[in-house]
C-alpha cells in the first residue's frame, strides 16, 4: 500500500512532469516558448490527476513501475536529448 | 474508490479545511484589512495625486531600488507603496492618494499579509515547503471530489436530501453529500484552477528544460517583466500623470491599477505601469514600460493567446473583478466546501464510535480531536488574530516580535491550545469551542466599536464604512450560529458533534 501511494504520487508526478517538459520542449519549434511551456503544464495537472487515479485503479504494481518510471524516465531522457538530436538551439 | 475517499478525507482534511477556510475568508482580505487598519478606513477616492506620492516616496525609501505603487481601486481606498527598507526588507506602507500623507505603519499583516497568503503558502516559506502542501491538498481535493462522485449511488437524489432530523450519521452525510454536490462545479475549478496559478512552482522543470533554466526570459516572455540596469548617474523623473494618460490610452481607456519606478532617481529609471485587472475576468499581464526621464514609450506587453488563457483560470480564482454579488457568492461556496469537509469528519467519526470503543481503538478519540482543532480551532484562532489586533496598542513589542507578528503568534498559539483542548476535553470540546468562538466574535465587533468609534450604526450609514459594517455583521451572525449550535448540544448532553458545526464560522 505504501508502495502504492508513493508511486502514485511520486511516479505520476514524475511522469506528468517530464511528458509535459518533452511537449513543450517540442512545441517551442513551433510557437514561443513561454507559449508552450504555459500549454504544457496546465494539462500537466490534468494528466497528472488521471494518472493519480489509474494508480489506485491498477492492480498489477509492476506496470504501475513500468509505466510510471520507465515513461517518466524517458521523457525526461528525451527532453535532455531532444535539443542534440535536432541539432537545434534550446529556448 | 471508497477506501481512498475515506483515507484521504481523514488524513487530509485537517489541512484541507484550513486551506478552505483561509480561501474562504479572502475572498474578502481586503475589507478585513480595512477593519484591522482602521486608519485606512478612508472615503474612495478617484485617481492619485502624484506629485505629493512621489515626495512621500522619497522621504520614505530615498535609497530603494523599486517604489511599487498599488493605486486606489473601489476596495482600497489608499496607495500602498511595496520597496525595501534599509535593512534590505521587502515592506509596505499605506499612503493617502491625495495628499501623499503617510498614514502609520498598520501594525497588523491583516488579511491581504496573513490570511491570503496562509491560503496558497502557509507561510512555511522553506523550499516552498508550504506551495508544495497546498498542492498536495489541491490533487487531493480532485481525487477526493471524483471519488466522492464515484461512490455515490443516488446522486441526483441527493442532491434533494436532506434530513436534519434523523440520527447524526445519516444527517452529516446527506449535508456533506448535499454540499459537495451542490458545489461541486466550484470546488472542481477551484482547486484546478488554483494549482494552474503555480504552474512554474509545480512544474518549474517544464519552464526551465524550454529556457535552458533561464527563468527571467520566461518571465519575460510570459509576463512582460522588464528593466534595465542603473547607471548609477542622477537623472529625472517625468510627470507620472502623462504616462499614466498613455498608457490609458494605449488600453482604450482602462487605468493601471499598478506603477513601479525602477531605480527611481536614476539616469536610466524606467515605469512600469499594468493595466487594471477590475473590469474583466482575466488577471491581464498588459504593461507598458516608459523612460522615466522623457517618459517615451519604451515597450508595451500583452498576453500571447496561452498566457492568456493561464490568467483567465488564474482570474476566476482570484475573483478580483469588481462583481458584489458574484463575490458573495464565492464566500458561500467556500463557505459550502468548509461544511462539506466537517461533516466529511463528522460522519466517519459517528459511524466507527461504536466499534472502536467495543475493541478499544484509538482512531475516533484521534480523529475527533484532529477534527474539532482544525475545524472549530481554527475559526477561534482567527477570531483571536481579529481581537488580538483590536486589543494591541500601536508600536508594541514583545522579545523582539514586533506588533504584527505578535499578532501572527497569537494566531498560532491559539490554535495550537485548541488541539490541545479538543484531546483533553474529550466529548465537551465542540461545545466549549462554540462557546468560545461566540464569545470571541461578540467581543471583535464590541472592541471595534470601543477603539475606533465606528459602531453599526455608524458604519452602515456610511458608505465608506460598510466593509467594516460587513464584517461586524458576519461575525455576530457567526456567533449567532455558535450559541445555538452550543445551546443544542448542551441540551442533547454529552452527545458529540452537530451536523452544522462548520456554519458557525461565518467569519
């Protein structure tokens, strides 16, 4: 259970937080930044409220682990990699 | 989902209900302000003078890198002018728009200082540990909402029960089902909306992976901040007037409500003026920026389409257009969440009394005491914070406190004593306290009248005064509502808790 809890609220935090730093590192291409940061984290609370209730939903723990720290880890990977791999300047 | 309502309701909602209760509250932080400050009770005034606010602004901070100017609106009838003082303090004074007098340092953080802030922050300012927690208490309140829905059978009819007369358990839970029903669009938006004002707090790392961790070109861009370094050579200041009429009519004829002088005094001194947030939902983030010296126009800012979106939900909780009705009615709705919470506590604790005195469990003997401290303690800490500021004489001080934060530590102790009290006084706590919260409303309003003169009679028969009238008649409604809330329980013994505990706190 308090495996549970703190995946849910460490984990999907973790989760929304780097989707949310990925997209908007993505959508700064095509908009200002500050545009796409702000698009990006009010959704982010959203995300992270559906993935807070599909944690206490979920049955199996290790694909909450997988989904939670695996995804998170690689949209925060991808947002780190994302400016060398275009070859573009950040912000 | 049942477990997670009940677990995360009773673990969660001491701090729930405090966040409510403050939010509830400052809806109306500035006419507390104006009865905490009684010498700001002045009649409203149409727009400033500027020379004499600026001769009061040099007196008062001659050396400081900024003078921020809050410009009278239809709430606040002063100045009040944010600069650091020569101990390098963030700090505010309040000035008469007219004539520039300055009027005594208040004393007292009143409700814009204390309450507000306590609403998002806590005043636990390390690490923002207290953002942190009052976002924890915004997920929490989403989670808690769905699943509160989730559980439900009848939802709709709920929405039409309510039965005062039955036993304590099933009338607790058809006013909670009631009151989170009723207002669940509210508290819905609400808490989103008020996690979505933080958003850099919550999510810095989405702001500082898009800027490469260089949060000023955010601000920026997002907010039009600017400014530009001191050149460290004397120069002038051209008529704040003319500017203030530009930017006007850049704005198509709305004021600012907001003026900051960078480097005042300084060659290279820029104003920074923001348009008023009065007339529209939005909490705009339109600026101009002027040369000081020539008052040329140096940029202007307005909101790109997101940003703007991100005010407009940040507008809706700040509610800070001028709107009297739609005002009331958020203080209701608050007032709702605050009910809906209580009873939430109420209801859990009514229907494991039983039980846990059969098997010898702690958990309601607990719960209960968590309960009448942060439901009933926390309205008499605040009435305490109000009595305390109407009993302190001017320039008092205190092992080094000075008198706003005495004021502050009253607060706190209080609070603190009504934990205490509600574990030690098993089973009379929530009496007691509605004794002491009516005692205590009753003698705010006698000690308004005794040290500043403004009586009810006085203050509703002028108009200037009626934030004062508001709240004296709101704390002796609450009394109200306490004494009889006291008066019934006593009669029904020593029988726990009552269904309306948390209508007593009408402020």
């Amino acid at each position: 259970m308090v495996q549970r809890l703190l995946l849910a609220i460490a984990g999907g935090y973790f989760l929304a937080a780097g989707f949310a730093a990925l997209m908007s590192l993505a959508l700064s291409r095509v908009m200002p930044p500050s545009e796409a940061a702000t698009l990006m984290a009010m959704p982010a609370f959203v995300i992270y409220f559906a993935l807070l209730l599909w944690s206490f939903a979920e049955r199996c723990l290790t694909r909450l682990w997988w989904v939670l720290g695996l995804g998170g880890a690689l949209a925060f990977g991808g947002a780190e990699m994302l400016p060398a791999l275009t070859g573009a300047p950040r912000g | 989902m049942g477990w997670l309502h009940t677990w995360a309701g009773v673990v969660l909602g001491a701090l729930l209900f405090a966040v409510f209760w403050t939010g509830t509250l400052s809806v109306f932080d500035k006419e507390i302000d104006r009865w905490m400050m009684p010498e700001t009770r002045l009649a409203a005034t149409d727009r400033p003078s500027w020379p004499p606010l600026l001769d009061t602004a040099r007196e008062l901070a001659p050396d400081a890198p900024f003078w921020s100017f809050f410009l009278p609106s239809e709430r606040v009838p002063v100045v009040r002018i944010f600069y650091r003082n020569s101990a390098g303090d963030f700090t505010f004074r309040d000035i008469e728009p007219r004539t520039g007098v300055l009027l005594p340092d208040a004393g007292t953080l009143a409700g814009t200082r204390f309450i507000f802030p306590f609403h998002y922050s806590l005043h636990l300012r390390w690490n923002d540990l207290g953002y942190w927690l009052v976002g924890l208490a915004g997920m929490a309140t989403l989670v808690l909402l769905l699943s509160g829905v989730v559980i439900h059978r009848k939802i709709f009819m709920d929405f039409f029960t309510f039965r005062p007369d039955r036993k304590l358990p099933r009338s607790s839970l058809d006013l909670h089902n009631l009151t989170g029903v009723l207002a669940l669009p509210f508290h819905f938006v609400m808490a989103l909306s008020g996690l979505i004002i933080f958003f850099t707090i919550y999510f810095p790392t989405v702001v500082s992976i898009a800027y490469d961790g260089d949060r000023a070109a955010f601000n920026r861009d997002a907010f039009g901040s600017f400014q530009r370094d001191a050149a460290g050579v004397p120069g002038s200041l051209a008529p704040l007037d003319r500017m203030a009429a530009e930017a006007t009519r850049i704005w198509g004829g709305e004021p600012p409500y907001f003026v900051r002088v960078w480097h005042p005094g300084d060659v290279s001194a820029t104003v920074e003026m923001r348009r008023t947030v009065a007339r529209s939902v939005d909490l705009n983030v339109d600026a101009v920026h002027f040369d000081a010296a020539t008052g040329e126009v140096l940029r202007t800012h307005a909101a790109a389409p997101v940003v703007h979106v991100q005010r407009f939900i940040a507008g809706l909780h700040f509610i800070q257009f001028e709107h009297w009705p739609l005002r009331w009615i958020y203080f209701l709705l608050g007032l709702s969440g605050c009910v809906m919470i209580a009873t939430g506590y109420i209801y859990w604790l009514e229907t494991r009394r039983k039980r846990h005195a059969a098997q010898g469990l702690p958990g309601v003997r607990i719960v209960e005491g968590l309960t009448v401290g942060s439901v009933s303690g926390i309205v008499i800490a605040t009435l305490t914070f109000f009595v305390t500021n109407r009993l302190l004489p001017f320039d008092t001080s205190f092992v080094g406190q000075d008198r706003a934060a005495l004021e502050v530590w009253a607060f706190y102790l209080v609070w603190l004593v009504t934990f205490a009290h509600a574990w030690a006084r098993h089973g009379r706590a929530w009496r007691e306290q509605c004794w002491a919260i009516a005692g205590l409303a009753v003698l705010a309003v006698v000690l308004n009248a005794a040290t500043t003169g403004d009586h009810l009679v006085r203050s509703l028969a002028h108009r200037h005064l009626w934030p004062v009238a508001g709240m004296d008649l709101l704390l002796l409604f609450g009394a109200a509502v306490a004494l009889l809330t006291a008066l019934r329980l006593a009669r029904r013994g020593s029988a726990p808790g009552p269904s309306q505990d948390a209508l007593k706190e009408a402020e």
